[in-house]
C-alpha cells in the first residue's frame, strides 16, 4: 500500500468524536495524521495503518 502525504484516509475504527477520515501529514516508519473532523493529530505506525484502513481517498 502506498500511502503519501496529504492523502485522505478512511479508517474502520472511529475517533472519538465521530470521525473516521485522517488527512496524512508526514509519512515515515511512525506517520503522522490528523482528524478531518477535529484537528486532533496522532502518530502511527504504517503496520497498524493498514490494519485499520478502509479507503484512501
Ligand atoms: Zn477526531
């Protein structure tokens, strides 16, 4: 899977505040994503990345 910055992610998981989308800002072995829906930011690895995802947009 290829995954690049600024890419549109849909997760199956949700986000606490109802949002499933993650704007990707820095992609590396950890990533960097930001809820759409609240700006909230987090880091992940690409491994659980593709465990969660269910579209790029
Ligand atoms: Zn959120």
């Amino acid at each position: 899977m290829i995954i690049k910055e600024n890419d549109i992610l849909e997760f199956k998981k949700k986000h606490p505040c109802g949002g499933n989308t993650w704007k990707v800002l820095r992609v590396g072995s950890d990533c960097r994503l930001e809820c759409v829906t609240c700006g909230h930011q987090i880091e992940i690895t690409r491994s659980k990345i593709e465990k969660n995802i269910k579209a790029v947009k």
